[in-house]
C-alpha cells in the first residue's frame, strides 16, 4: 500500500503540483487537520501568482504589486479553514483562524446554536465568547450559567470586550439573574411558612407585600446582600426597561432587610437602596418632580472638596436622560461649570448637552468662565454657523 508521502511525491513527479496539492487539501481535510488545510490553500494561491512554493518568511517573497491579491487569498484560506472547523463542530480550532481575519460573524453564529457539554469545553467556549470577543453576550450567559451570579459580578466589574450594547445586554441578563434567584428563594421560603406555594409568576414586591416581618425577622435575608448591593449599582446604566423595572423591586427588596445589611455608598447613593430607588423610579417617569427634587438637592449640598461633583454629574446625567436639556444644561452650569470635563464619568459633556439643546451659548458662557478661549471660538463660531 502506498503511503500518502510517497502518493504525493509521485503527483508532483507525474502530475503536476496541482494535482498533487488537490491530494494533500483531500488528505488534511479527512485527518481534520485546519492548520494544514490552511497552509494548503495558501500554497496552491503561491503557485497561482506565480510565488515560490517554499517560502522564507511570511509575506516576506511578495512583490509589492501582489501584496494585495495575497493578502485577500490568505483571508479566503482563513476563512474556508474556518469554515471546514466548524462543519465538524470544532468552533475553538475555526476562531483561530477567524480571529486572524478579525471577522468574528460566523463564529458568533455558532456560539449561538450550541451549548458546552463539559467543564472544559465551557471554559474554552467563555474564553473565546467573552474575553476574546467573538460573542460576549452568550459568553456571559454561560457564566451565569455554569459558574453561577458570584463569577458574573466578578467579570461585570473587570469589564469584557464587546460593545456598549453587549454591556447593557449582559447588565440585564445579571438582573435578571439576580431577581429569578431571589424569586424563587422567596417563594421557597413562602411556602415553608405558609404550606402553600405562591404562583411561580408572582412579582417580588408582590410576595414581600404584607409578610414583611415575617420574611424579614430574626435579620433574615433571602440572597448574598453583597450580590444584591452590586448589581444595583451596576443597574444604574441601563436604560428605560423591563430590567429596569426588576432592579426597582431589587431595591424595595433591599430597603426591607436589616440596616446592618444596608452598605452604604457614595453620594448621592448614600442610602444605596433608598436612593437608587428613587433613582430609578425617576428614569422610569414615576413621581418625576420629586425624584428630579431628590437629587436636586443632593447636588446642592454636596460639599465639592469632599465628594467631588459626582452628586451633581449624577443629576445632570438623570435631567439629560429625562430628555430635559435645557435644564440639564442650566444644571451643568450651575454646578459642574468649574469642573474639568475628563472628572465627570458618564455624565454628558457640556458638549454633548448643547448640542441636544441646539443652543451653543451656554457652551460660550462656560468658557469664558473656565478661561478656556478655544472652547469659547469654538461656542461662537458653531452659534454663527447654526444661524445660517
């Protein structure tokens, strides 16, 4: 029996390197073996633009006037390498080569149809779907998943690649998370108390109502208090949403168990539940006036060389979310006038506020404050050039 080097080296004598290179592309992709495959179609493009099949040095043999034909034949094998990996399921050996081509789609397409089957294979798949990019919304859903609530705040607060839009996804998956478990710690408790199980479909403001000194004596609590402080800081950066409204009852939740279990926070969250309640029922355009009044007044009395602007940029930021411009940019300068922009986080630059209100005076005003005359030209010219 012929072995495939001699098979191969009789190709080249007999046939031709087409041929022979067509046998080894059908041999590498029965081994399963990509990064031959791979190396395969680069040598067959070689010899199609007329380069040495041996080559020194990647890409150091091209000429310049093929670099670019040679570079788009290098990212189709990538691609086709790709391609053959994942027809046999093997997405950690197709990223490799679609990572090289910084085109993550397809992997992503992928990632989404399946599901690891063993703890290996779960952390290759986190690896690849989360911190490596290819598709951090089902990458942090398998750590919620498989490594529980805990590992998911860990990773929130590191930050991962991806979008402001995969960001906000995995807040709300964590959200969520964190109100199903307390739901159902809930309702287990419930029904231990009661010998009746409430529906599984009840809210959990509708399962504290009216049992609180019950569910809360003895300073009993339902889920880590540190899980349930974290994630209501973090829900601070979603928007308007069905998660949003969860990370309210998060918060009346919250309010009901033992002090002692309250962590305090920063200004003007000192009062973590109570404030972020308030917070968020303002975004979510209940009781407007007196939420806006809340913060209003915190902003006011913050004393600037202890705190920082952090209470004023945080009513700034609410009265911007609010759709409320022009108060936010009276606010802003108000309070923030003096503040160097780079200090304020994710509260909206003054910048950014004009340019919602479609008014650039302000903008001049601060300016001028600030002593900054390129910001101050920039006001002028920006106004004349809106009135044309």
């Amino acid at each position: 029996m012929v072995n495939i080097y001699e098979e191969l080296e009789r190709l080249v004598q007999e046939a031709g390197p087409k041929a022979a290179i067509e046998r080894l592309i059908e041999e590498l992709i029965q081994r399963r073996d990509y990064t031959g495959y791979f190396y395969a179609l680069v040598l067959a493009k070689r010899l199609e633009l007329g380069l040495p099949a041996v080559q020194g040095r990647f890409d150091s043999d091209v000429p310049e006037d093929l670099a670019g034909p040679y570079e788009e034949e290098i990212r189709e094998a990538a691609r086709q390498a790709g391609r053959l990996a994942l027809t046999t399921g093997d997405v950690v050996s197709a990223w490799s080569f679609f990572r090289m081509i910084q085109e993550p789609g397809e992997i992503a397409q992928a990632l989404e149809k399946i599901e690891p089957q063993e703890p290996e294979q779960c952390q290759q798949l986190v690896q690849i779907a989360l911190y490596e990019g290819a598709h951090p919304r089902r990458g942090f859903g398998w750590v919620l998943k498989y490594y529980g609530i805990c590992n998911a705040i860990t990773t929130f607060t590191q930050g991962f690649p991806g979008t402001q839009e995969d960001r906000v996804d995995c807040l709300k998956q964590l959200v969520r998370a964190l109100y199903s478990e307390l739901r159902d710690r809930l309702l287990a408790d419930i029904a231990q108390r009661e010998g009746v199980a409430p529906p599984a479909t009840v809210s959990v403001r509708e399962l504290i109502r009216g049992r609180e000194h019950i569910l809360f004596a003895d300073d009993f609590y339902h889920i880590d208090t540190s899980h349930l402080s974290s994630v209501v800081q973090f829900a601070y950066y979603l928007p308007r949403c069905e998660e949003l409204h969860l990370a309210v009852e998060l918060c009346e939740y919250g309010q009901h168990i033992n002090p002692r279990f309250q962590y305090p926070g920063d200004p003007p969250f000192e009062q973590t539940y109570y404030d972020y309640h308030v917070y968020f029922r303002t975004l979510l355009g209940e009781n407007v006036e007196a939420g806006l009044e809340h913060f209003r007044q915190k902003a006011e009395r913050a004393d600037v060389e202890q705190v920082g602007y952090y209470p004023a940029a945080v009513y700034v930021g609410l009265l911007e979310r609010l759709g409320r411009h022009r108060e936010a940019v009276e606010a802003y300068s108000r309070y923030l006038g003096q503040c160097d922009p780079q200090q304020l986080g994710s509260c909206p630059t003054i910048y950014e506020l004009c340019q919602k209100l479609g008014d650039y005076r302000p903008l001049v005003d601060i300016a001028q404050r600030r002593g900054n005359l390129v910001d101050y030209t920039a006001g002028l010219i920006q106004i004349k050039l809106n009135a044309r």
